[in-house]
C-alpha cells in the first residue's frame, strides 16, 4: 500500500453509455446484450455528486448506426457546467458529427471507426484540433474492431503505426472481450500498446474491483494515464469514491 500511495495519479472516467434514451451496458459490445441502468443525466448527476473528474460518455445508437441521443448529450452537458469534462464517442465519422460534439462543450472526442476506415481526415482533424482527439483502438486479440464492434478494422500495430505517425495525442485502448465480464483489465495489451507509443493511453474494459484500479494504477509509469469504468460501478462492486481514492485522488 505504500508503494501504491506514492505512485502517480490514475485518472478515472466513469462511463455513460446511451442506447434509446437510456444509460446501458453491453456485454462484449454486442448489441442486444444492453442492461438498462435508467436516466443518463441521473447517472451523470450521481458521478459529479460522487467527484468524477471526467465522465467517458458513449452514444451507441450513432456507434451502431442507427439512431442518435445527441439531445441527452447536450442536457448532460448543460446540466454539468464546469464540473467536469466530458469525453464523447460514437459515431464522430465525418467534419460535421466532429464540429457538433464539441460545440455542444465535450472537452475530447474519441474517435472509432472513422480513424480505421478515413485515415486522411483523421490526420487533417489531428492536425487541426490536437489535444481535443483522442483514437480509439477496440481490439480482440490483434484485431481492431469497428462499426459498433460489429465489422474487422484491421491489424491493431499497423494502425498505431499509422496513428503514431500522423501525431495521434491520445488512445481509448479497449479488449472487447473483456468489456462488460467483470473479468479485470487486459494489463499486457495495455503494456505492449505503451512501448509502441510516447502518447497517453486509456484504459477500458473489465475492471471489476479495486485491486483492478491498484493494477492499473501500477501502469502509469508505463504510459497509462486513465481508466474507463462502467459495469463495476453500475452494479455496486464498489463506488466512485472509493476508487477515487485508489487511483490517487
């Protein structure tokens, strides 16, 4: 516990994902599988009250296609102010979704499909807009996943290569096999992922206890900066506070 007290800060996002109108989670990123956790504006409200920082908020209807809570988003957003910041994902695909995400005052936009499948505008937008990018590298083994989890996107090294090199300042590194198990964090991916790059890198997926965020605490030395959480938090394994407290607050 020692070491743990003087090792660097974890930052901790806890995540809204939106299906419909509702805060869910899925299992693996399957559509289908979504557990419904009720008001996204309530869940973000509760995170604020509990002292998130950021708030990783998802809308899975664009990431699949077939809808969007873009509304909802906004209210979050007014209702947060200057509380906290949020970090917005699904379907950012072209100039306009990207625009409109942080008009409506997200503070970073994590980038998915469009970075695997629109390499030129993803380096234009990296260029232009910086620190307020972030990739994300959905992965099931060395395999990048894209539209909703649903389609192969490609070889995750040759892509961060890519990405290195057109200046990408962040990475959302997720195991989709591990999302929503409850089964801890893919720490070696995380590892590897570090020695290919000098950028900040976030963690998600699987977390389930706090001696998973004391793990992953442990690798920010390596290059990790964050750590995405969802189902652990939304089923009461443990609470914002306590793994504030864990990852250094």
């Amino acid at each position: 516990m020692t070491e743990l007290a003087t090792s660097p800060k974890l930052q901790l996002l806890p995540a809204i994902d939106m299906v419909d109108g509702k805060a869910v989670r899925l299992t693996q990123g399957a559509a289908g599988t979504e557990t419904n956790y009720g008001s996204p504006v309530d869940a973000a409200m509760d995170w604020i009250e509990q002292g998130a920082e950021w708030i990783h908020l998802v809308d899975l209807d664009a990431a699949f296609g077939r809808g969007s809570n873009v509304g909802i988003a906004r209210k979050i957003i007014a209702r947060a102010g200057n509380r906290v910041k949020i970090e917005f994902s699904g379907g950012i695909r072209d100039d306009k979704s990207l625009e409109a995400a942080l008009e409506m005052g997200a503070a970073r936009v994590n980038l998915g499909t469009a970075a695997l499948e629109n390499p030129e505008w993803t380096r234009a937008v990296i260029a232009h807009y910086g620190e307020q990018i972030a990739v994300g590298l959905d992965v099931r083994g060395e395999t990048l996943a894209a539209r909703g989890w649903t389609e192969d996107g490609g070889n995750l090294w040759d892509v961060l290569e890519r990405l290195e090199d057109a200046g990408c300042p962040r990475y959302v590194v997720t195991d989709v096999t591990k999302d929503g198990m409850m089964a801890g964090p893919n720490v070696e991916l995380l590892k590897k992922v570090c020695t290919r790059t000098d950028r900040p890198v976030i963690a998600s997926g699987g977390i389930s206890s706090l001696d998973d965020i004391a793990a992953l605490r442990e690798t920010v030395s390596h290059g990790v900066e964050g750590a995405i959480i969802g189902k652990a938090l939304y089923d009461g394994a443990f609470t914002l506070p306590a793994a504030l407290d864990v990852a250094g607050r």
